[in-house]
C-alpha cells in the first residue's frame, strides 16, 4: 500500500511542537504512537509507517523537542529534565490533531515511557477504543477508560517488574475492562525496536501481528 508522510508543527499554547504523520492512500482509522523515553527516534517514525502500510492513520508527537537519547543515562537524564506539564499538553494536541483527520474512533499505542501516556488519553478521551502498551504498565482512573487494552510485556523485566503488570490488569479487570496482556518469555524490555540490542525479531513479530489484528477488531 502507498502511503504519504509528513513533519508537522503542533501549536501547543503558545509553542509549537513536532510530529511526524503517516496516512494511508485512502485514509484510515486514527493511532496515535507515543514514544518510549529516548524520544521521537527513527524506529517509532518506521512504527508509523508500518501502521500506515496496515491502513491505519498514524501520528507520533515529539514529547522532546527533538531531542533523542542514544544510551540509558541520556534517557535517565531527560526524563528527570522533562517538563511533564507541556509533555501533557503535546500529547492533548496531538490527539485533537489525530481526530480531526480521522472521523470515528481512535487507538493509542504506548512504548515504555509512552505506555503512561496512552492511558491518561484513553482515560480523559472516551472516543479512544484501543489501546496498546508495549513493555510499560501506569495508572488511570480505569473507572473512565472506554479502550479495549492489550499489552506486550516481557516475562522477566528489570524496568517494569511483572507484579506491577499484573497490579495494573487487576485494576483494569475490577474496573471491568477488556484487557488481554501478554508475556514473552526470554525477551527483555524494549524488544520489539529494531534499533536495540534487546531486540527479538521472533517476539515482535507475534507481537506486532496480534497488534494489528487488535486495532482492525477494534477501529
């Protein structure tokens, strides 16, 4: 399938912020992708434009401001220099952006950092109706939460403990949501990017094809 792709400013308040756009030839169903920690880096871009290969409209914002971390410790580094507030508030705009383009619902898809994200817009956008979390587990009012959830998690993970997975889905289910989590044994976190040593081509793939089905079940 032929896709189109684009930089775009965001006007967030009085900034502007970027985001990188993938759409389908003849338009498709909404995913907003929201990156883990190292920023807004080649591999979630390719993210987009793999969802818009699949038929669906992707848009990534750039919660960093351009900046993207090579190692952990520059990662470590930027989340304790985030301003979570204006991060908030690219993620807000960068939604509304996402559903003036698509008309009908829309999914979200978190990575690590990203995954916290996801849940705060399915929790303040009811319109959201899927939601994916890849390696990262956080908290919502899950009470507000209308998105079917599924998440990739690694068996053993030293980031995200599997007891907080299993906490989050035990808050999720009480709260009566669909929720389908899955662990892959012998991966470690962040291992469906292609771009780190964690990677598992075997799991990404099982991972990204149950991904898909998900979003064409659910948009």
């Amino acid at each position: 399938m032929s896709i189109q792709t684009s930089e775009i400013q965001l006007k967030v308040n009085d900034k502007t912020a970027n985001a990188y756009l993938a759409t389908p030839q003849n338009g498709g169903p909404g995913v907003l992708v929201l990156h883990a920690w190292w920023g807004l880096k080649p591999f979630f871009k390719q993210v987009c434009d793999q969802l818009a290969e699949q038929g669906f409209t992707a848009f990534a914002p750039d919660l960093y401001q351009g900046r993207v971390a090579k190692t952990i410790d520059e990662a470590k580094a930027f989340m304790e220099q985030n301003d979570f507030e204006f991060m908030s508030e690219i993620v807000k705009a960068a939604n509304t952006h996402l559903a003036s383009l698509c008309a009908g619902k829309i999914g979200v898809i978190g990575f690590s950092m990203g995954s916290g994200w996801a849940l705060a817009v399915a929790e303040r956008n009811p319109d959201v109706s899927a939601a994916v979390l890849f390696y990262g587990a956080g908290e919502a009012d899950f009470s507000k939460v209308k998105a079917k959830v599924i998440g990739h998690f690694a068996e053993v993970d030293e980031w995200e403990p599997l007891e907080y997975v299993q906490e989050m889905e035990a808050g999720m289910k009480s709260a009566g949501l669909d929720v389908t989590l899955h662990t892959y044994p012998k991966v470690a976190h962040w291992f469906v990017e292609e771009d780190r040593p964690e990677y598992d081509s075997a799991s990404a793939q099982l991972a990204w094809s149950r991904t898909y089905e998900f979003l064409r079940k659910n948009l």
